[in-house]
C-alpha cells in the first residue's frame, strides 16, 4: 500500500469547529488504515514525504485537473487560497451524488467571512491523488459559487511540489524581480507582511481578480505613509464569492508602492476589516456633520489583494514551497 499523506486546512475565521477538517481526515484516514494496511506500513507513515519536482502551470489559466472517485474536477491553483479546496456548490453536488468512497459525506463546516457578509459552510475530507502521493484535503463549500469558468480552487500550498512556477509563455522576461516570504496563515491564506512605519499591513496576490483592493484598514496605513485621502462618492465591488460591497476610491498626494507596484489610486472597502483604524479628518470637511451608525466593532484585517491589473505586467510566479517564498518577475512600473 502506498504511503498516505494527509494535509488538512483550518476554518476561514477563527470558529469554535476550526479543528474539524483535521479530525476529518484524521478520522478518515484511520479508517483506510485499519482496512488494508498491515502494522508495519502504519509505523512508516510519520508525516509528508519531501516535497519534490516542479509543476509549471499557464499564468493566465492555471488549472489542474484530477478526478475524485468516478468525479471529474478542473481546479484553478490560487495563490491567495487556504490550504484546502474550495468548490463550486454544483461541484460538491456531483461528490455527493457520486462519493469516492462510503465514509465520505460533507458535514456543516467553517463559515466564510466577506467583510460583515457570512456565508455559511460544508466540508469533507476528499481522497486526491498527485504527484505520486495519495492524499486527505479539506474539501469545503459555501452557499455561493466561488470561482466562475472552473469547478473550484486549490491552495498553492496545498500542491506537493517543490516549486510551482506559473509562466506567461507570450510575455518576455521580465527585468525586475521581487522576492517575498509567504506566511501560510490558518485563517486568511497565504500572505506576506510589509512594515508601513509603525504599522503592518499585509499583501495577497491573486491571478483571478481583476482588480486590487484594499480593506479600511489597509486603506488607513496606506493613507498615513502617503498622504492618501478618499474621494467622493463610490460604487460596490465584488469580493469573495461574488459578494458586493462597498467601495471609495483612495487617492495618494504622494508616489505609493505595495509589493512593488505603484499606485495613484487604489479602491478600498470602506465597511471591512476596519477594527479601530480611522481615516485621519479632512480639514476641507470640517464643516460636515457626520453620524456615525451604532454597529459591531470588527477586527482589524490590514490587507491588500494585488490583482490582475498589476500581475499582468508579470511574465512568471515561482512559489517556492520548502522556503515559503514567492518570486514575481514583473515589469513594475510608475505608479497608475
């Protein structure tokens, strides 16, 4: 019997049942044990092999596909995803018409959190095989569809590769570069930490989102270290799971870079992830008489999602899994 590896992800906010995926697969696992592996093989299996080979995947579409049991699945490998599989409600369905085994079953799982929208969850542990390896990955759905144009995402970390390296095969080589340490965080997903002053603020890359954004928070740091103020007016964007919400435009009086890139103006969401942060007062204001709204003091979530209007610039991704380090050849530019 091959070894069999279990990785396991962890709730999308900090839940009373964040510890289920793992007895999940843990559960699940046992179980294949006792079927059909003799004592000895069960004494071998002590954790993950080594990491090892590359998988190269097209910047402009990554997707994978492999199959669960008799069920087909084309997987869209995202940088910003969780150490799980995130699927398309259709997607779980057909699992659940067509299950890989007898054991599996999705059970009320960690609910998704978009800004002050919660979307409840289910998952399950599902048996994938790649790379050589059999393995138990968190499987979970919401009540909405996560990823148009595939049947759900895949963390990056989550690959048993080496390295994975996303190219754009129609774009030269880029002359810059940037190196960052990538933080594989339980409840947000990979990201990396930059220090603004005092302040830390912290960056996600996605190559599916088409544009960059900011939470208040993240928006109030940025202002600070560059002089930033929103303008009027504004419009609702879509977040996670296609969720709309709202959204004011971040103006800087001063050249801006986040992770590299430059920026004039940057979209923020004016009702997520706030915490205690607050925009400094605009002096052309002061006349205005603002009511505030009585409403549950959330916590702070200082961060900005680099999309698709700044990673187009970029001929190649390398995630390097032993070093937990992201390297983007791109053509950063002026600010935009």
């Amino acid at each position: 019997m091959p070894a069999l590896h279990t990785i396991a992800a962890t709730a999308a906010r900090t839940e009373p049942r964040a510890g289920r995926p793992a007895r999940l697969a843990t559960a699940l696992l046992a179980s294949v044990l006792i079927a059909g592996a003799d004592p000895a093989a069960a004494t071998r299996i002590k954790g993950p092999a080594p990491l090892r080979g590359e998988l190269v995947l097209d910047m402009d579409d990554p997707v994978i596909e492999l199959s669960v049991g008799k069920v087909p699945l084309r997987l869209r490998v995202a940088l910003e995803q969780k150490r799980l599989v995130q699927l398309n409600p259709e997607a779980a369905e057909r699992l659940r018409r067509k299950p890989p085994s007898r054991d599996f079953a999705f059970e009320p799982g960690f609910e998704a959190e978009v800004g002050r929208e919660v979307l409840k969850g289910m998952q399950a542990a599902m048996p994938i095989r790649m790379n050589g390896l059999n393995m138990l990955v968190t499987a979970a759905t919401h009540e909405r569809p996560c990823c148009p144009g595939v049947d759900g995402e895949i963390g990056v970390t989550l690959l048993p590769y080496a390295t994975i390296r996303f190219v754009r095969a129609n774009r030269a080589p880029a002359g810059q570069s940037a190196r960052f340490m990538i933080d594989d965080d339980d409840e947000h997903g990979p990201e990396t930490g930059l220090s603004y002053g005092k302040d830390r603020l912290f960056v996600q890359f996605s190559l599916s989102r088409s544009e960059t954004t900011a939470t208040f928070s993240a928006g109030v740091i940025l202002a600070r270290s560059y002089g930033g103020k929103l303008e009027p007016g504004g419009q609702d964007r879509a977040g996670a799971f296609g969720v709309m919400r709202p959204t004011r435009m971040l103006a800087f009086s001063r050249p801006s870079s986040i992770a590299g890139f430059g920026f004039a103006r940057l979209p923020v969401r004016t009702a997520d992830f706030a915490g205690r942060f607050d925009f400094p007062p605009d002096p052309a204001e002061a006349d205005d008489i603002v009511v505030a709204k009585r409403i549950e003091q959330q916590r702070a979530w200082p961060v900005v999602l680099i999309g698709r209007d700044r990673l187009d610039r970029c001929s190649e991704a390398v995630y390097a899994a032993p070093r937990h380090e992201l390297t983007l050849r791109c053509d950063f530019g002026a600010a935009s």
